[in-house]
C-alpha cells in the first residue's frame, strides 16, 4: 500500500472537517464579525466558535479586536488562508459544474436550523 504524504494527510484532516470550507469561502469576502459569519452559515454559533479558534490555531485565519465601544471583533484570512482561494474557488468551479440541482435539495433537507 502506498503510504500518503504526511502534509497531504495533514491538509485532508484540516479541511475535511464539517463546514471549515463554508467558512473559508464565507472569509474570502473579506474580514466578517462572527455574528455576520452566524448568520449567513447553516452553523451553530458554538460550532461556529470552535472552527475560528482551529483555523486561527492553524493559523489560517486571524482574529482582530478593535478596541471601540462596543469591542468590534472581525476574523480574516491570513496569508495562509488566502494562498487557499484557488483551491476554494476550483471546488466551486467544479461543484457548479457536476453537483445536481437534485443532491442540493437533499442537503438543504438535511441542514440544521439555527
């Protein structure tokens, strides 16, 4: 059996974790306050929660307090996260292009409600 590159391996377990490509692809708009990133994912704020401190941990995402009234919170990619916008970009070329209007309905049934 061939044994897989460790820095593959490493990659395939980041990003095959349950919607840490939603939210990289939510972040290539550029910074987001959490309650933005909460609203506009299929996602639960906790779960929400612990995919930032992952990425921010793995350093592909940055957290950026702005000392304001009221304390502003955004995240936004690194340069890390950002060398990731051609891979995120050809799975979206690719899903356009095979996943079925059919297979996106399914999904929508089984997305959980915030």
């Amino acid at each position: 059996m061939k044994e897989l590159c460790p820095r593959f391996e490493k990659a395939m377990q980041l990003f095959g974790k349950r919607w840490v490509g939603l939210v990289l692809f939510e972040l290539l708009e550029g910074p987001k306050r959490f309650s933005q990133m909460e609203t506009e994912l299929p996602i639960s704020g906790r779960l929400l929660s612990e995919r930032l401190k992952m990425l921010e941990q793995e350093s592909i995402v940055e957290r950026r307090v702005y000392s304001e009234f009221p304390v502003r919170i955004e995240y936004v990619l690194t340069e890390k996260g950002l060398a990731l916008q051609p891979v995120i970009k050809d799975i979206q070329n690719w899903a356009e292009a095979w996943v079925t209007e059919e297979e996106v309905a399914i999904l929508k049934e089984d997305l959980p409600t915030n």
